[in-house]
C-alpha cells in the first residue's frame, strides 16, 4: 500500500520532547490524550486537534487546558476542522511524535495509512475494523508500520489491566485445568448513539450518521463490534486462540421512543452468539441494550480444575479471581489486588517503546479482535454460521468511498422513502448483513 514510500527509522530518546496530535476529540479522545500527557517516562505536549464537528473540538480542549495547562499548546491555528482536518493535525507533528486516532473505526485505515506516511507513532481506539475489505487492508499497514518501525498502540486496555496479565498467566499454568468454556456478558439499558430517531430536517445524512456512529454498521459496526469487543478479545486472550467459528441469535424488539417514533438504527436489542474454538472449546456472549432488564457485565473462564472470573464488572474491573471446581461462592484460591488504571498502563507502555526503541505493534491483534467481533455479528445479522476466514475474505465493504466523504455528498448508507434504514434481516441473505 505505502511500497517505494521511503520511511527512514525514526525515534525520539528519552529526554526528547514527543508531541502529541489527537484525531477525533469526543469523550474517548479527551480520555486518552490526557492519558498520554500523564505518562512520566519524559516531556510531552499535545499541539494539534482535529475534528469535523467543532462542538466536540472546542470543550475537550477546555477539558485538557483545564486538566493540563502547561501541556497543552493548542493555538486555534492548530485546532482543524472538517473531513481533512486529520492530515493539518498530523502535519503539525515530526517524524517519530504520536497520533492519537478515536474517530469512528471506519475512518481509522484512512489516517493510519496518512500516519504511517508522515512516520508518525500511533494509537488507536478500538475497533480498528467494521468489515472484510478494511480488516485485510490494515493487517497490511500494520506490516507497513513495523517495517518502518513505528511503534503502534490499540486501545483495548483490558490486555494492560495487571489482573488479567496475572489471571492470563496463572490460567497458562494450568491453575484452572483445561479450559472448557467461557462467557461473557454486557447487557445493560440502551447506551450510546445504539438508538436513532429519524434524521432532523437541517442536518445532511454524513453528519447525521457520523454522530449517532453507533446505529450505522459502516461508521461503527454497531453496537456489537463497540460495546463487545472488550470481552471477546479477553477470554480470546485467556484462551490463546482466536474463535474459528460462530452462530448466533439477536433481534429487534422494542423499536419505538418513548413517544412512540420507530428508531431508524440497524442494531439489534440483544445479541447472544456461541464461539467456537479449532479444539471444540466454546465461549459464549450474550449482550443487550434493554430497559428493565437484568443487568450483568462480567466475563467467566471455565476449566476442569475451577471457574475464574476475568472481568468481575464492566470491561476489565477487578478483582479477577479463581475458585476450585464452579462454585464462585467459595472462598477464592486467588484474588488479584492491583490497583493500576489499565488505560493509563496502555499508554505507558507505548511511551517507553517510543522512547526506547523497543519494538511495539498491537495493529494484528486489533484487527484480529476486530474480526471475532465482526464474525459474531455477521452471525447473528446473517442468521449462518460464519467462520474468522468468512469474515476475513468477505467482500461487502461497508463504506468504499470513506476517505472521499463530505457533508454535502451522499452518505455510505441511504434511507429508503419512509427514513429508514435497511436492518439485518436472518436468513434472508447468507453473504450480507443488509
């Protein structure tokens, strides 16, 4: 993709100043530039932010100013908007600083491939994929960027929480036999953008789209690849394999706002997909976005000495623990007490490779996370089984002309004559979603 681009090996030493750009400036954004800014192996600024919408720009640059006043040296000069602002916001940087990429994960192949162009490090949030065609496109930058030797971060941080890292190892071990099965669970009352009422009047189908990200396949991969992926990746982790297969169920039930409008989003209420493993071991996930209804958010790994439990709340919240046979009521064999916030180890840990030279890629795990995810959802959209190669080598991409969008063209997706989008419908077609 890059081939004949010269890429001379850049790094900074550890008393250089590394500068820092953020891509994409909503919550998550503000989260991880303040966790750069807080790492301590050196001196570091943020000096640019880009967005397309100034209303997410403008407060979390007063949030940083306010959080870290001598670290922030973002003149408006360097505050970009619009669909290439990305390229201004990089732009502002030298060879070996850091770019911090939190948009929507459908734009995230087009500005780590202008990254890697301009020999920018980089982190990026998850999902780093939503389909085939751009899974198989970033394993290609990630192989481009360690050929340059850039150092790359993705923001699953559950593999930087310092519980897992141990319950990981203790499971390698063998303190809970052969691993079974595992679960995994978020269901919780709707959250985020996963529900969208029809497109105001004023507001042009791009923008519209863009921020309710989490009801648009293209832009997000929905509800399942944003919200999930947490767990799918850490018990793939604890299993040290990728799922090779997965059917599943979900459906659409509650579709109307309180006010009785009809949601136009292309979610599913609730999702629960059986994962298989290449030895026949099995890990199950269950999600839902439902009012009322149970809430569970914690992740089990089961084996044939005991149960451990990975996550005991939300993504990765400790303590992780073990218990001899299935009973968690027990009195644990092991508890984890590690304090460290995950999403700040994340960062150092990419930090010190920077400034240490030392080699640092997470893109093919990323991309890999991304595709377990994806894999489930196809299921459950499809109504098939899908295999990680189905997901892999399927040819729908959603979103082809990404890197060309504007606010005034037509958006990836279109509404049919009555507002709606079209949904997933099972069985219906094998080898598409909608």
């Amino acid at each position: 993709m890059l081939s004949g681009f010269p890429i001379p090996l850049v790094h900074p030493g550890s008393d250089d100043l590394i500068q820092v750009a953020l891509v994409g400036c909503g919550g998550r954004g503000g989260g991880a530039a303040a966790n750069a800014l807080a790492t301590k192996s050196g001196p570091i600024k943020l000096v640019a932010m880009a967005d397309v919408f100034a209303d997410r720009l403008n407060p979390t640059y007063n949030n940083l100013v306010q959080a870290a006043p001598t670290q922030v040296d973002v003149p408006k000069d360097r505050q970009f908007l619009g669909f290439d602002a990305y390229k201004h916001a990089m732009d502002a940087l030298k060879p070996g600083d850091v770019v911090i990429l939190t948009t929507p994960p459908a734009f995230r192949w087009v500005h780590f491939q202008y990254a890697i162009s301009k020999k920018l490090n980089v982190f990026m949030e998850k999902p780093v994929t939503v389909d085939g065609p751009t899974s198989r496109r970033m394993l290609k930058l990630g192989e481009a960027a360690s050929a340059a030797n850039l150092k790359v971060g993705v923001g699953l941080m559950g593999r930087h929480a310092k519980s897992l890292i141990e319950l990981h190892d203790r499971i390698q071990h063998g303190e809970v036999g052969e691993i079974l099965f595992m679960r995994g669970y978020r269901m919780h009352e709707p959250a985020g953008t996963m529900q969208s009422l029809p497109k105001p009047d004023n507001v042009s189908h791009v923008e519209y789209q863009i921020r309710r990200f989490h009801s648009f396949l293209w832009a997000s991969g929905g509800c399942y690849n944003d919200f999930y992926i947490h767990h799918i990746d850490h018990l793939s982790w604890m299993k040290n394999a990728w799922p090779t297969h997965a059917q599943a169920l979900g459906g659409r039930h509650y579709r109307q706002s309180p006010e009785g409008v009809t949601y136009v989003d292309q979610n599913f209420d609730n999702y629960s997909v059986e994962y298989t493993f290449a030895d026949g071991a099995k890990m199950y996930f269950d999600g839902r976005c439902m009012t009322g209804a149970k809430g569970i958010y914690s992740s089990y790994v089961h084996g044939t000495k005991g149960i451990a439990i990975a996550a005991k709340a939300n993504d990765y919240n400790g303590p992780s623990s073990i218990y001899k046979g299935q009973n968690i009521t027990a009195k644990p064999l092991w508890i984890s007490n590690d304090p460290t916030n995950p999403y700040q180890n994340e960062w150092d840990s990419l930090v010190e490779a920077i400034r240490k030279d030392k080699p640092y890629n997470e893109v093919q795990r990323g991309v890999y996370a991304s595709l377990a995810s994806s894999m489930g959802r196809m299921a459950a959209h499809t109504g098939q089984e899908i295999s990680f190669d189905d997901m892999l080598n399927c040819e729908h991409e959603f979103a082809p002309d990404v890197d060309k969008l504007s606010f005034d063209g037509p958006a990836p997706l279109m509404p049919g004559a009555d507002g709606r989008y079209p949904v997933p419908q099972p069985g219906l077609n094998p080898k598409r979603e909608y």
